[in-house]
C-alpha cells in the first residue's frame, strides 16, 4: 500500500447549521418535529435527530448571527418523511409557515421551511417512487 490513502465518502456526519441563539433555536426546531439527541449550551451546540440514524442536525450558535431572509443563496438540507402533505399541515399547527405549498418532485412531493436564520430544511416524500423509500 502507498503513503497516500485514498479515501472514499461512507455516508453523512452531521449537518451543521449556524444559528443566532441556541434556545430559540432549539424551540423553533422541537416545533417541526425534531428531537434533541445533546445540548451543550457552554459550547453553543445542539444535535437534533434525524429518524434512526446516528448523525443529524448540529445547531451552532454563532456570535453576532442576526435573522437572515428565508431565501438567502444557502443550501437546502431535505430530508424523508412517509408523507410531505401530512409534514406541512403539522408544521401549519405547529405555527411554523412553510416557505410555499407543498411542490412535486421526481420522487414525490416536498414542503420547505426556513428558520430564523434562513437554513432551508425541506421535507420530502417518495411517494412516486415508493422502491427508493426508506420504508416501503
């Protein structure tokens, strides 16, 4: 074997979102539905779960972080729900607006929304493409 390693991609770590203020952070996210793996707030982060899987969401408080419009150019996290319909209108009664309605995709269809801070987050199902689903 030579000294230089390949290496290969073996799946996700954790996604990690800047935010202005973990507490509020923490609150909007409990609101659509995620669940607090650790919080460590003396070193401003949280990690939110992401169904069964080891790595999720990793909210990082960031010194002087403001609110940003909702559409600001950043990436989109999307992750699978069994159904993205059933996702918005929990959200809607959770008080958190999506940033539009529900929209259709290859696979499915998709509700997004935007925190504080403007990390988009959508949520998206294959109902489409059940073959591709996490659960059939």
């Amino acid at each position: 074997m030579s000294d230089e390693a390949s290496y290969e991609l073996l799946g996700f770590d954790n996604v990690l979102l800047p935010v202005g203020d973990l507490r509020e952070a923490v609150a909007f996210y409990q609101r659509a539905g995620f669940t607090v793996a650790f919080r460590f707030d003396e070193a401003g982060i949280a990690l939110l779960k992401v169904g069964g899987e080891t790595p999720g969401i990793l909210l990082r408080a960031e010194e002087g972080l403001g609110p940003r419009p909702p559409l600001w150019p950043s990436p989109h996290v999307w992750l699978e729900v069994p159904n993205a319909r059933a996702a918005l209108r929990e959200l809607t009664a959770a008080g958190i607006t999506p940033l539009d309605e529900v929209f259709p995709v290859a696979t499915g269809w998709t509700v997004e929304i935007a925190d504080p801070w403007g990390n988009v987050l959508g949520f998206t199902d294959y109902t489409k493409r059940p073959e591709l689903a996490r659960r059939g």
